[in-house]
C-alpha cells in the first residue's frame, strides 16, 4: 500500500506544470497564455502582464516559452500567426492591424512582402 502512495504523489508532481514539463495544445483558440517582458538581461516571458503594454502569446508552450504553434499579439493591433521554437519565431505570418501582411517567416529567415 505504501508503494502505491508512493507511485500515486510521484505521478502527480511530475504531471504538475510547477514541476513536471508544461506543454498545452492549442484548442478552440484557447491555450497557454505569455507576456513579453523586457528586462536588463533581455527578454523573459511571465504568465502576467498587461495587453496594452506587453507583447501577449496565446498558444502551445514548453518550458515556460512559445513552442509550437501560436499567436503574438502586439499592443498596437499587430500580430504573429505561425511556428516557435523555444520561444523564437521560426515559421508563419506577420500581420498588420488591418490585415495587411508585412512579412513571412519561413526556417527562420525573414521575407517581405
């Protein structure tokens, strides 16, 4: 019976976002939400913040940053739709307010439109 107890406490912390690996999916356009911070190390993502001063990612996450596939949306309307890896755009689309694309991220690498 202790062994089972045991089993059950550790298979519950590991599963717990605090401790174990946190990766949710994007469903319904509900998921994971982020805030861009900026810091004097440089940029840190945080679970709180303020929309219209923060960068806000709603989407799939690992390790407590964009992985996956999600959205990032900016304080002036703009927005991301597309790819990250570890918390860095690698493929998708760049949107203005209007919906007007300015940009194209294709294996990491820029194109204007």
């Amino acid at each position: 019976m202790k062994h089972l107890l045991l089993i059950l406490i550790s298979f519950l912390l590991l599963s717990s976002p605090v401790i174990g690996q946190e990766t949710l999916p994007v469903s319904g356009g509900k998921g994971v939400t982020l805030y861009e911070w900026e810091t004097s190390s440089g940029k840190v993502w945080k679970y709180f913040g303020d929309n219209k001063i923060h960068t806000k990612y709603e989407g799939e996450v690992e390790n407590g940053v964009p992985n996956g596939l999600g959205i990032m949306f900016y304080p002036d309307g703009n927005k991301f739709v597309g790819e990250w890896e570890n918390g860095e755009f690698s493929r998708g689309t760049y949107y203005y307010k209007d919906g007007t694309i300015e940009y194209k991220v294709v294996n990491v690498k820029t194109i204007k439109q």
